[in-house]
C-alpha cells in the first residue's frame, strides 16, 4: 500500500498548467515541520490534477496549512550517456483539506 499524509504549508502559490491534452496539473511544495524537531523541516514536491489542482491555484497562497493525503511516486532517468541515474520523488495529491490560511482576516 502506498498512502501519504503531509501537514504542512504551501512554500508557493501553485502552479497551475494545462498538458497537452486539456488536462489541468498543478505543482507546489509542502514545507512539512520535522516531528523530532520543529526548527527543521522537509520540503516536498507535490502536484495534483484537474478539479483538484483547479480549487489549488483558486484557494491556496504561499503560507497557507494543507493536509494532504496521497502517494508517493518515484521516476527514474536513466542515462543513456553514462552519467548517475536520477530519481525524482513527487508525492500525488488524492485529497487535499485546506487549513490556516494566513493571508485572510480572522473574522471577529
């Protein structure tokens, strides 16, 4: 099983794009506070797709608290020219709560 959940806020507003085929994406970062020690944090490349990266790009602004739940998918580039193979991480976004968001006004 596959399952991810990250608390944590956006380091960016998404970036929202169209492929080729008219489907929406959108990539952003989750700056996720280590457990162990809350000075530290991981950064983590996201991206969600259509309705979902849709109300991203609409709601969500650098700062703002998300909980993601999603998978984890890693990509390998294998070179054909001898260089070390790279693998990319990118965690998948299913769900998406959008928490804190610290650019709006608390309403009294």
């Amino acid at each position: 099983m596959n399952n991810i959940k990250i608390l944590g806020r956006l380091t960016a507003a998404p970036e929202l794009k169209t492929s080729t085929n008219g489907r929406s994406y959108a990539f952003f970062t989750v700056a996720a506070p280590r457990q162990n020690n809350r000075d530290e944090a991981d950064f983590i490349r996201c991206i969600a797709f259509d309705k979902l990266a849709n109300a991203m790009a609409k709601h969500c602004g650098k700062g703002r608290q998300i909980l993601l739940d999603g998978r984890l998918e890693v990509n390998v580039s294998d070179k054909q020219d001898g260089s070390p193979t790279t693998f990319f991480h990118t965690v998948v976004a299913h769900h998406v709560d959008f928490l804190h968001d610290p650019n709006r006004e608390a309403v009294a």
